[in-house]
C-alpha cells in the first residue's frame, strides 16, 4: 500500500497515470480499449492492503484490480441491472478486503468481496 500511496495521482486518456515521489511520470496503467486490463473512462480509485489498486472502469460497467507490479489481478462487473452487474460504476472504496462501489446508473452502492470478485 505504501508503494502506492500519494503516487498513483489520476486519469488521463482512458488510463491510470503513476508518478514518483518527486510527481514526475512514473508510469501508466492500462490502454484504452474493452478487453481486460483496457479502459474506458477509468474514474476513481482506491489501493487496498496488498497494494492492489482498484480501479472503477465507467463506460466498460466493471472494476479491474491491479497489482504494483501493473499485473491484472481480477476484472469483473459488466454492464445490466442485475446483482453483481453494474451501469457507469463511478466511486469506490475498500475497507476490510471488501469493495463498496457506486453504481451510479442503477442507483445502488453494491458490495462485493474483493478477494473473491
């Protein structure tokens, strides 16, 4: 988590840009596209305690979790109304290895286990 913390700054292009200590470009995670480990319109993060950073990927409906070493760790979600499906995911946070996610379009927080997604 510490690795993380202050450094992975926001969301440029459809992808995650990291920067260093001193907040020069570090590097990014991600392209723009709809497969995993692609975006469109990332819009939040948070890191949890292994470091993972989790990201809500808007316009695919689904959160992508990543490691530090920029590796896919899971990709879940997809667009519906149904439970476990999201619309235009915007927010998220991690407490206690679970995700609260808002799902903006359906108009819900839905909870999920992140070791477990």
């Amino acid at each position: 988590k510490q690795w993380y913390q202050r450094r992975v700054r926001g969301f440029c292009n459809h992808f995650v840009q990291v920067l260093s200590r001193d907040h020069s470009y570090s590097h990014s995670i991600g392209v723009v596209g709809n497969k995993p480990g692609e975006f469109l319109g990332p819009s939040d993060l948070t890191i949890d305690n292994l470091g993972n950073v989790i990201i809500t990927d808007t316009r695919n409906h689904r959160i992508q979790i990543v490691d530090k070493n920029n590796s896919l760790v899971a990709c879940f979600g997809g667009f519906g109304r149904k439970k476990g499906l999201l619309h235009f995911p915007y927010g998220v946070c991690e407490k206690d290895g679970v995700l609260y996610v808002s799902d903006t379009n359906n108009h819900r927080i839905q909870v999920f286990n992140a070791q477990t997604s």
